[in-house]
C-alpha cells in the first residue's frame, strides 16, 4: 500500500533523509518511531506530497507520489501534528472543508466523530483546546474515507480516555480494511496498535519489522517478591540473569526461555511473580543508547 526506495531530502546543508526505504503492507497498522530530529514528520510530508523529495521512488496505493501528489492527496487521510489551523471556522466548517475534495468522504459520520471525541459543533477552532483541536484534525483523517491514513503523533495531547476511543477507532478502521502509518512517541500505544514498526535514526532506517519479531531480541523481565528478605549475593545468577532491588522486592533480567528462569527462580522463597515482558520502550532504549540525536 506503502512503498519507498531511498528517498532523499535535504534543506540546504541540512540533510534530513538519507536514503529512507520501507513497505507498509495493505489493510495494517504501521509505526513510525524515532526521536525528535530523526526525519519522521518529512517523510510522512513527503507521503502526502507536503514536501518534495530530492530523489527515490515512492508510491501509495499503486499511485507514483512523486509524479502524481493530487491524486495521492485523494487517497490518503493526513493528521498533521500542527494544529495551526482556520481558527475563524467551526470545527464542522473545518471538518467539512478538509473532507470535500475526499471522492467517498462522508461528512454524516465526521460529525458523528466529533460527538463522539466531545467536540461542539459550533465552536470555533480558535476557541479549541490543543488537545480538542487535535481531535478535529482525527475526525478529517478518519471522515475522508481514503483507503490510507497517514497520521503525524495522532495521540499527542490527548487524556487517557480519549486515546482508548482513539484507538479503537483506528482498530475499526483497519479491520475495515484501510492502511494506518502513524508516527508517534506514545510507543505504549504504538506497540498496542501496530503489527509493524519502521525505526528512523537521523534519516535512515535503524531497524525494521513486525512487532514481536522486534521483541524477541529484548530481554525479558520479571518482578519477584520473596516471602524473606534476600541480599543479592544469595540470588541465582546462572544462565544471564541479572538482578535490581533489594530486601523482599527484586526484578531480573533474563535472555532465556521463561520455563528456564522459573526453574532458576523456584528454589526461592516465593511469594509472587509478576512478568514484566519487554516492550517497545525497552527496545527504543536499546537501540538509541549509544545514538546521538540532533534535537528539532
């Protein structure tokens, strides 16, 4: 649905992408991480035809981006992360007005959209909270009704319950059969969300791939509670594993499968066990530790 070779962009000196390539498969949910500075909201501009790329191919949905930004644009759903938008309209002006040029745009279920994320009608943008404001910009995305959505950090600004609506509301979209790429730092939404994720490092591509694949080089991790306090010369430590904390509350590290750590741990004095699995902010520590990022 998504296909990029060695796309390139630079302002001036300032080389922003050197060289990004990635495939995001049709009817999926797709992340886009990196720190600030790493070239992620260029190249979701160059998606939309926002930014012109220096060189590369890119195509979306069978369509050459490069050679043909309209019609793209009538394809993709595009949540920018600015919310620097028409502050005389109303946001159901604004809605309509971002969704017209949309061929199969349904502007009955944008305004039931903005209902549903508490947004009034008859407010003008300007009068909007950041966060209500960024669910304008979701409600156009969604409301367009293109076959991809392209959404620049989506969760950004918005409270815990409006980012369970957000997210079943992307979940929805997709089993619907539409392609979600989404750049995001809320990486606990984004491995929720995703069955894909694409790693951007100062322009380039660090790391690619599903989900779980990704994972299962991290090590994993348990929080233990003994019944006795322990010191930590007292611990096993056979097979890499590796212990913090102190007294009766201790968590260890392992890279081994979990029927060999509780082998490990079952002459312990026991009182709990809780399984604290590697996740998607472990793997960004990871892979960004000895990185350096330009701030943007």
């Amino acid at each position: 649905m998504i296909r990029a070779r060695d796309i390139k962009k630079a302002y001036g000196r300032t080389t922003v992408l050197r060289g990004v390539s990635l495939d995001v498969k049709p009817g999926t949910i797709h992340g886009f991480v990196g720190p600030n500075g790493a070239g992620k909201s260029t190249f979701l501009k160059c998606l939309v035809g926002v930014v012109h790329p220096d060189s590369g191919d890119l195509e979306i949905d069978g369509v050459d981006a490069r050679r043909n930004a309209l019609e793209v644009r009538r394809r993709v759903g595009y949540a920018p992360a600015e919310t620097s938008l028409y502050h005389r309209m109303r946001a159901v002006e604004l809605l309509d007005f971002a969704i017209r040029y949309h061929p199969d745009s349904d502007l009955e279920r944008g305004k039931s959209l903005l209902d549903d994320l508490g947004i009034p009608h008859d407010r003008k943008v300007g009068a909007l909270s950041h966060g209500m404001k960024r669910k304008v910009i979701l409600a156009q995305a969604i409301a367009c009704n293109a076959p991809v959505m392209v959404m620049d950090e989506p969760m950004e600004a918005l409270d815990p319950e409006a980012r369970r609506i957000v997210e079943e509301l992307f979940r929805d979209e997709c089993r619907k059969g539409r392609t979600l790429f989404l750049s995001s730092h809320d990486l606990f939404s984004t491995q929720r969300l995703c069955s894909q994720v694409t790693f951007l490092h100062r322009g380039k591509v660090l790391r690619d791939g599903p989900v779980e694949e990704l994972l299962s080089g991290v090590p994993g991790r348990l929080h233990v509670q003994l019944r006795t306090p322990m010191d930590a010369n007292s611990l096993p430590v056979g097979g890499g594993l590796s212990w913090t904390g102190e007294g009766v509350n201790w968590q260890v590290g392992f890279d081994m499968s979990l029927e060999d750590v509780t082998k490990q741990l079952s002459q312990l004095p026991l009182a709990s066990i809780k399984d604290d699995s590697s996740n998607l902010e472990d793997l960004f520590e990871r892979l960004y530790e000895h990185q350096s990022e330009p701030e943007s």
